[in-house]
C-alpha cells in the first residue's frame, strides 16, 4: 500500500528566506508524486508532478521538487518565499497503472506554511 | 473557461438526512473523482467515475454512493449522516481515467449537527 509522510505540520520561514517542506513516500511500484497547494476555503492547485522523467520538477510560482529513489523522498523547495505563499500544501502519491485514477491519490496530512515578514 | 464547479458551497444537515452534492466537470473532461477532506487532514480518495462508470473505491462505507451522468457531471450520495460526515467534499476532473491531469473543484463545506 502506499502512503506518505509531512514532516512537520507547521513550517515558518522569513519573507526571501528558503523555503523547504518535507515529503517522504511509501510505494510498492515505481510511484508518481504529487504537490498540491490549498489556500483557505479554496480545492486544491497542482504545483508541480513528478512522473518518472527528470528527476528534479519546476513547477509554478518558482516552486521545484527533487525525486530522491535512495531516500524515498520528494521535498519541495523554492528559493526565496513571499507573502503568497502561505497555505498548505499537500504532497501525494499514485500507484496507479500509468498514473491510473482507480486507486486515487494518496495524499499527506498537509505542512502548513507561514510565512512571517 | 469554466473549472469544475461544486454545488452546493456549503450546507447543513442534521444527523441521519441524506445528502447529494454535485459537480460540473471541465468540458471535455471524462472522469470526475471524489475525495473527503476532514479539518487538519489531507483529502481522502472515495470514488473515480469514468465513461460513467465506477472505476475505483476508496475505503468509506456503503452509504457513500455515487453516478456519472451522460453529460459526465456527477453526484455524490451520502445516507445516514454521522458527525463525522463533516468535511469539506471535493470533486477532480480530468480528461482520461488517470491521476495527471486533474482540476479541483473548491469543493462543498458540509456541517452535520
């Protein structure tokens, strides 16, 4: 079965600082990965996929991810935070064949971000 | 464009009703998915409908049902409502069966009392 673990449910950072949320998967196959962002009373925007090309993944707003097979990991990070950056974001996985819906997303239990100025 | 669009935005039911959320899919699009999302959780997956028929189930009870209608908008069924029913319920579409390319909804806040 898959999972995912977020580590830290609250992450702080200064506005222009570095930001870094942890993701570490649990996947019986070769895994897609997902980021997601939510702002208060809003669904969820896609950042950002990982599905078995390049390891390291732009995504929108200046957020990247890295695919770590050895670590099971896929952080986000971008290089220097805003404002607009505060929400939560949700990392996910899918076993599913070639990305398949049947077994949905497995998501995270969300790092909220605060950025303070 | 028009996204996926959920109706109601919010409702308020009394434990036991049964309720019916909707969802409007991006045009084109054949797939719609469910997920439940309890506060301070991440979204849990309940169904995927495609070509308007079920193509996954997630793990939630029987009294979560489903349909994908001809025009591939969907309906999510509730009976029997618990407390913890209460979640934000968001629908994703896309255009295949897969993962990749869906857009969600904002979603129905729905408050069981």
């Amino acid at each position: 079965a898959q999972s995912v673990t977020q580590l830290g449910s609250h992450v702080s950072v200064s506005e222009g600082a570095l930001v870094l949320l942890r993701c570490n998967y649990s996947s019986s196959v070769p895994p897609y990965l997902f980021w997601y962002v939510q702002y208060p009373n809003q669904g969820l925007q896609l950042l950002l996929k990982y599905t078995s090309a390049a390891t390291l993944v732009k995504g929108i707003n200046g957020f990247e991810a890295e695919f770590k097979k050895s670590e099971t990991s896929f952080h986000l990070t971008k290089p220097s935070a805003h404002m607009s950056d505060a929400a939560e974001y949700f990392c996910a996985v899918s076993e599913g064949d070639s990305g398949g819906g049947a077994d949905g997303l497995t998501f995270g239990k969300g790092t909220h971000l605060i950025i303070q100025p | 464009d028009a996204g996926v669009t959920q109706s109601p935005t919010h409702l308020i039911k009394t434990r036991g009703q049964h309720v019916t959320l909707r969802c409007s899919p991006i045009s084109g699009h054949k797939s719609v998915s469910w997920y439940q999302q309890v506060l301070g959780q991440g979204p849990q997956f309940i169904f995927q409908y495609y070509e308007k028929e079920e193509r996954g189930r997630g793990n939630f009870p029987d009294r979560f049902s489903a349909r994908q209608f001809p025009n591939y908008s969907s309906e999510l069924n509730v009976n029997a409502l618990l407390l913890g029913d209460s979640a934000l319920y968001l629908c994703a579409s896309s255009i295949s069966a897969g993962v990749y390319g869906y857009t969600f909804g904002s979603g129905t806040r729905l408050t069981v009392v």
